[in-house]
C-alpha cells in the first residue's frame, strides 16, 4: 500500500482524523439561501459581494483557496492587494443571477491542479491581475448584452494582456493530522517589476453572535510572525510564519455602521484588515494584538519572472522550529501524492495528457468538498441577539422541511456557482469519488438518507434553493455502482452493511415516488422538471399555462430504471438473508406495470412511444380531455435506454423464490410478458435481459441517436436533436405560441434564469449513463447487435465499440488534439497555446453542442469529474 492509501485507511479506522483539516470553505457564501432572511426570498440581494467583506455569516465561511476544521470552527485562506484595487481580494468575484446575460457566473481564474483523498498534499492556482481587478466593467458590459450573445469573461477585459498578473500557488502539505503546512508562491508572469502584498489569513467561524453560545474564542501573537488560536471545542492551535512579519488583528464581526449605518461600538469589524491595508485606516485594525480575524502582511515586489515564496504552518503542537522539517515534509507528500496516483491511474494508458487531466479532475472533486451547515427550524425562526425573520418565512421556501439538519462535508457541484448540495449532482459525484475513497463516496450516498436530510414523506432533499425539487431518482444506481466498484477493491468483498442501509431508506423514497408522482395510479410519472430546467416546452416545476398536466417519458423511464436497480440491490442481499427475495420480487414486478405503462398506457396512439418516429415523447393531458404528443426530439426520449440491467442465471438459480414469483408473473400476465426483452431467452454467457426496450425499438432508437445530423456530435450525445435548428417545435395555445429551437450553447430563454441549457449542449451525466446503458445491453447481445455507427456511415459496430467511441468523443473535449489545441477552450488563444494557461483545466457544467467549448459554471467538476472513468472507457 501506498503511504496515501495507509493513511485512507487509518482515517476509515478512526485511529488518526487525517481528514480534519481540508479545503472544507465555500467560494461564495454570500447569495445563498442560507444567509437570506429577506421578506421576499431575493438571496442574491440581501447580502451582496459588496458587502460580504463586512459582513459576518451565520451559516459558513468562505474565502480564497481556504481550508478549515471538519465543523469549520478555524479558518485559513489567503488574501491578496495589488496596490490597485478598491479592496483586498478576500474571496472570488463574479456576477449575480440577475447580472449576467446567461445568469450567475463567476469571473475569476482559478484552478484546482492536485490533491490526495486526505488532504495530505493539495495544490491550487489563482492569476491575479497586477492591474485593477475589472469589477465595475464585468457587471456593465454582462448587463449591456442580450442572451444571444456570449457571456463577458475575465479574459475579454484586456487584464491579462502583456501577461501582466501573478501566478499564484497556494500548496497544503499535512505533517499530521493537526499539523499542516502551508506555501503561498507568488510569481510575476509580466514585463515590469510589480508589487503585491501577502497577507494569510486566520479566523474563526461566527458562532458567538447569534444569543446561543456567547463564548468567544481568541488570536493573540505567540511570538515573532507567530498566533496561537484558542477556542474552547477546539482546543488550542498555533500559526507560524515565515518570514515572519506585521500582524494584523481584528473581529470577524459585522460592520454595522458601514452596512445599516448603526454606531460603530467600538469593534475592530471583519472589514478591518482591508479598510487598515487599502485605506490607510489605522483604527481599524485591533492595537491590542487580539481578534478572531488575523493578517500575516507581506509586502512583495517581484521583477519580471521572479517568484518569492511565503511559508506557514497550521499546527496543534507547539514548534521550537517550526520550518525545520518544511521542506522535507513537502517533498515527502508530493512523492507520495504522485505514488498514489501511479496506483489509480495504473489502468489508464501512458500518455501524460490524459493521466494530467484525470488527476486535475480528481483534484477538482476532492477540493469540492464544504462544510455545509443548514437548520431549517433554526433559519426560519431566527436567532435569539437578532431580528426576528420576517412573518412571511414561516410559510415560504423550505418552511416544510423544519427537520433538516446538515453539518457535514459533502460534495458540491461547484462550489462557487452551487455552494449547496444537489440530490442527483452528488449521485454522480460519488462515482468518481469511489475511485480515489469508496469510504467517503458511500458515506456520501448514506448521508442523504438520514433522518435529518430525507425528508420524513420519503423525499430526498433537492437544494437549499428549494428543498422540494424533484431531482431524477439515481440515488439508487449511484449506490449499485458504488457498492460494485468498492466490492472489486475488496476482492470480492462487499459492504453488505452499507447496500442494506441505503437499500431500505430508499423503499421510502420509492414509495414517495408512486404516492406522489403517479397522481391518476397508472405507472406514468409526472416528476417535474427532473433537474433538466428548460428541456421541454413550458416549465414542468410550474402549473401548465394549459393546465393539466404531462405524462412524462422521462419521469417514467427514471421510474423503471429506480425499479430495477432497487431489484439488483435486493438480489445482491438475498444471498444472504432471503427475505429480500420476496422485496426484490415487488421491485420486479413494479418495472413490469411501468414497462406495461410506457407501452399501452395511452390510448392507441398516444403511448408515449411514437412507432413511426421511433422515439419516446411527453405526453400533454389537458382539462378539456385532449392528449398531444409533445413532438420534441430531446433526452427525455432517450432516458428509456437508462432502464436496462442483466440478470445471470446463476443468480436466478440462486433465488428460488423470487424466481418463482417471477415465473407466475410472466405466466399469468401474459402481456407483460411481451415487454420484457428476452427475460425467457439466455443471451450470451446464460444471462437474461431486462429493460424497456426490445430490440426493434432499440435499433430505432439508437439510429436516430446516433445521426451526426441529429444527437451525435463530434464531442458526445446532445441534449437535443440538431433537427429541431431548422424544425423547432411549436405548440400554440389560444395565448401564446410556445417553441422549442435546439441552441448548441448558452440558453437563450429567461426559463430557470438562463444559466442553464438542455436544449442541445452536451451534458456529461446523461452521456455518462447512455454508455453504461450501452454496455448493459452488450452485455446480454454481444456481438448478436451491431448498429451502423455514426448512422449512415456504412460501419457497423457492437454496442460496447458503440460506448468506447463515444467515452472517445467526450473526452476528447479535454484532451489536446493533433495541434495541441483543447475544444474545450474554445477560440481563445491564450488558453490554448500560453505555456502558463495550456494545461491548466477547467471542468464545466456543460458544453456547446457543435464545436466543444465550455460553458455554464466553470468549476462544476462534480458530474464532468465523470470523465476520470470515460478516460478508461474509450476506444
């Protein structure tokens, strides 16, 4: 074993807490839900960027390429002036919902290059401008353009130019679990010499204002450039610097007077440090030496490509020398970072590019990880020592999730623009997870189904944006999955406890799901917007301008595909306890009433499958009687693929019972027989299918899909045909015509604030499951299915070469191509070809559906993080 993997499995033990310190700050705390106590819910408005600097939060803490305590008690992040701005950069700027031309966005470069699953060894990249930071001219030149045109980045401004900027890197080495060591390198990429100060910074959370606790921890020097931090729960730690330099003290207190123009009572606020730094205000800053907020200030200047280095070190032992062992300790963990990752990447081929993006991919995961702190019942009553919540809260956003209570480190889809977890985003996540620490990607998927997160309906809790959301139900294959892959690192060896744990919360949710969504009790679902915001025709979260409501081709074929994954899990458990043969019997035969339902549920031709188009369509009810097929060639008609699993007869030999109940099934409903696809026919290797698709619909299916003029594009799947460029689909209502336009890139609707788009980017989860689902069914075929691929082409493939092309095809859009050049990156030359910017990686929401660029949330590695298992998928 690695030193990386023995330290994993010390962790895992609970015998040393490697994982206490890690990069558990958000980017953005101020515009979430949680730090929002206005009368009308505008999060985004009730604390700003502007004011975030003085303001202290109730709810979590936030800074740049910050790390903190597992309870986020103690933080440290740095800070940075160029002589130039307005104000310290503290934390990551970037646009509000209501700012940008395509929603929210931040506008900073960043990135996140390297880091083992304990956090013993992280390294992070932030460039910042020599000049003034452009805040003004990012907001003005976002709100002049309109949703057709691009987005204005950081990069458009000009402050890049000449290079004039620092590359800073900012590493975390861990000595022990209570002793990290922290280096801040500070190179100037530009001609001219510049300057810059340095200042780190230590704080602790706000726990002491709030009339529950008044108990206030304390800083104070310990000695040149160094602090010790005292804190009741967390005992007593110690910072040191070096060089040592100017001390900076102040209280991370809200600055009332500056924000609600009350007396300033006499505090040094959380503003202190940047009003002493920027301003010249001498009184801001604590003369005593003592706060809860403290600065290490380093001044810097820097010839053209000169770099100077600060060194720290976070420590619960006291240190004679503190930087003694620094260096050694550093260039053991980096060793042992690229030790580990020799283990993971063992399988991948040696080509550098790919095992560099699989690794920053894996470091964008790991360094997505926030102490995420959230009481509804508290959040909504408010706290004793301030204002009362205003009355309309009892009843508005979340108000029926008063038992939600999360204080925990949990994965986030970007931790900038979705600083909170999302219920299928962390599904997703936890594959790729699995394959750096199976122990926290199952710790992640039980979480959710506590009694403090799910909600006691059986619901999984959305986002803090609305808790009630219906995110798709992949829960259960993220657990299959991750049950699977962590059972081959165990040679053979499962958790039998954590697939039991989940397996029986999510019956709950199962049930929620048929009680909740299936309104008319006829194996259709409605579901909602399904995380898929502006797929269809109108907003599915929202009443129908029609009225009525949709039977879903989506909502349903997530159903089917819950069903069976809920069967394979309770198969897997009946061999040893079966009882779970008679549960994985009920899941079977619900898959069957919905396969039945996705089929004749209609009336004649209004199945939700269209024989003549070969394609799976919504179906709209409207009072008045009538029923129309919702003609838009989309995902949600391709999700049906994702119900499939294959089922050995061995297992069935195995499972008397189940297999009996199965075989009175299928004799005494003999219409359901029709729809499993070859469950009495061994397939290859005596295995036996089942899925929503039989063969003929799938050919169909998956000729349409795989048309370059329709789904397939040169970099994946897209979330929408090409057809409908020159063909959009209309649907007319006595007011309003409403269209849907396959748009390769940013959303050119207002639907969900426009920051999002399904109606043709390429998206990775959904691509992801389209080529597991793939080799499902290779699985069973094998070399009995060949399908022409691209559609047209005269090749003819099997359906795993079918997955690999297509794992090829998506990362492609990382991966450098035969000039060197990442689709990625789009047209703008400096990504592409400067030596500082080439192999710096960004993993975004989405990508545009023809030439490849990235779009939506920058650092939303969560589900593109996916592309570490497509790097060994590919052809």
């Amino acid at each position: 074993m690695t030193q990386e993997q023995l330290r994993l499995a010390e962790s895992n033990a609970d015998t040393a807490a490697w994982k206490k310190f890690g990069p558990y700050l958000t980017e953005r705390q101020w515009g979430t839900v949680r730090e929002d106590y206005s009368p009308d819910g505008s999060a985004w408005d009730y604390i700003s960027h502007d004011m975030a600097r003085s303001k202290a939060y109730r709810w979590g803490e936030e800074g740049l390429g910050g790390i903190s305590d597992d309870q986020q008690r103690l933080c440290f992040a740095v800070a940075l002036w160029n002589g130039q701005d307005e104000i310290l950069k503290e934390r990551l700027f970037g646009l509000t919902n209501g700012q940008g031309n395509h929603g929210e966005d931040v506008k900073e470069l960043y990135y996140y290059l390297d880091s083992t699953p304990t956090h013993s060894y992280m390294r992070m990249l932030y460039k910042y401008p020599q000049r003034a930071f452009p805040y003004r001219k990012l907001v003005k030149e976002n709100a002049r353009r309109t949703r057709q045109q691009p987005e204005y980045e950081l990069l458009d401004t000009g402050i890049f130019d000449k290079n004039r900027y620092f590359d800073v890197f900012i590493d975390y080495a861990k000595a022990g679990p209570d002793d990290v060591l922290i280096q801040i390198t500070v190179h100037n990429r530009g001609p001219r010499k510049a300057a810059v100060q340095v200042l780190p910074q230590l704080w602790f959370r706000n726990t002491w204002s709030w009339g529950h606790d008044a108990t206030r921890p304390t800083l104070r020097p310990s000695g040149p450039g160094a602090v010790a931090a005292e804190h009741t729960a967390l005992g007593r730690y110690h910072l040191y610097c070096d060089p040592a330099a100017e001390l900076l003290f102040c209280e991370n207190d809200t600055n009332g007077a500056r924000l609600y123009d009350l007396p300033a009572g006499g505090r040094h606020f959380k503003d202190g440090i940047n009003d002493y730094v920027v301003n010249g205000d001498a009184a801001a800053i604590n003369s005593e030496q003592q706060g809860t907020k403290v600065a290490v200030r380093h001044a810097l200047v820097l010839q053209p490509g000169q770099s100077e280095t600060v060194r720290l070190r976070l420590s619960q032992a006291a240190h004679d020398m503190p930087f003694g062992d620094f260096d050694a300790v550093f260039a053991a963990r980096k060793r042992e970072a690229d030790e580990f990752y020799d283990c993971v990447q063992e399988n991948l081929p040696p080509d550098p590019d790919a095992r560099n993006v699989q690794r920053q991919a894996f470091a964008g995961m790991l360094w997505s990880k926030q102490y995420y702190y959230y009481d509804v019942t508290q959040w909504l009553a408010g706290d004793p020592a301030v204002l009362t919540p205003p009355k309309q809260r009892a009843q508005g956003r979340n108000s029926n999730w008063r038992h939600l209570h999360n204080a925990d480190i949990i994965s986030m889809p970007d931790k900038w623009e979705y600083p909170w977890y999302a219920a299928w985003d962390l599904a997703f996540h936890c594959i790729p997870l699995a394959m750096v620490d199976a122990e926290f990607a199952k710790q992640q998927l039980r979480l959710l189904t506590k009694d403090w997160y799910m909600h006691p309906s059986g619901q999984l809790p959305a986002y803090e944006w609305n808790l009630n959301d219906v995110n798709p139900p992949v829960h259960a294959w993220a657990t299959w999955r991750v049950y699977q892959m962590d059972k081959k690192l165990h040679g053979g060896q499962g958790d039998a406890t954590f697939l039991e744990a989940v397996f029986h919360k999510l019956a709950l949710n199962f049930t929620w799901w048929v009680n909740r969504k299936d309104k008319s009790e006829r194996n259709i679902f409605e579901g909602g917007f399904l995380g898929l915001d502006n797929i269809g025709v109108f907003d599915r979260s929202s009443p129908l301008p029609t009225g009525g409501f949709i039977e879903q081709s989506d909502g349903t074929s997530w159903m089917a595909m819950f069903a069976l994954n809920m069967m394979r899990m309770a198969l897997e458990l009946a061999k040893t306890n079966s009882v779970y043969q008679e549960m994985a019997g009920k899941f079977f035969e619900h898959f069957l009433y919905i396969a039945d339902a996705m089929t004749h549920g209609g009336d004649g031709e209004f199945n939700l499958w269209d024989n003549e188009d070969g394609f799976y369509y919504d179906v709209l009810h409207t009072p008045d009687g009538v029923r129309t097929k919702l003609k838009v060639r989309s995902i949600v008609g391709l999700i049906p693929l994702f119900a499939v699993e294959v089922v050995e007869q061995d297992l069935l030999d195995a499972m008397p019972e189940f297999t009996a109940r199965a075989r009175w099934l299928l004799e005494h409903r003999p219409h359901l027989a029709k729809l499993v696809s070859r469950w009495e026919e061994p397939g290859k290797g005596a295995r036996h299918l089942l899925g929503l698709l039989r063969r003929p619909r799938l050919k169909k299916l998956l000729t349409r899909m795989l048309d370059e003029t329709e789904f397939l594009s040169e970099y994946g799947i897209r979330a929408m045909s090409r057809y409908h460029l020159e063909h959009p689909y209309v649907f007319s209502t006595d007011e309003a015509d409403f269209a849907v336009q396959y748009v390769p890139g940013e959303a050119e609707s207002g639907m969900f604030g426009g920051n999002s788009n399904w109606r043709g980017p390429l998206w990775f989860p959904i691509n992801y499951l389209i080529i597991e689902s793939l080799q499902r069914f290779d699985f069973y075929y094998g070399n009995n299915f060949k399908i022409e691929y691209p559609t047209g082409s005269g090749t003819y493939l099997n359906l795993q070469e079918v997955a690999a092309a297509l794992a090829g095809r998506l990362t492609k859009l990382l991966l450098r191509d035969e000039n060197g050049r990442r689709p990625a990156f789009g047209d703008n030359e400096k990504l592409q070809t400067d030596p500082h910017f080439k192999d710096n990686l960004l993993f975004h929401e989405y990508f545009h559906g023809d030439d490849g660029h990235g779009l939506g949330a920058s650092h939303q590695t969560g589900w593109t993080g996916l592309i570490v298992r497509l790097l060994q998928m590919r052809g």
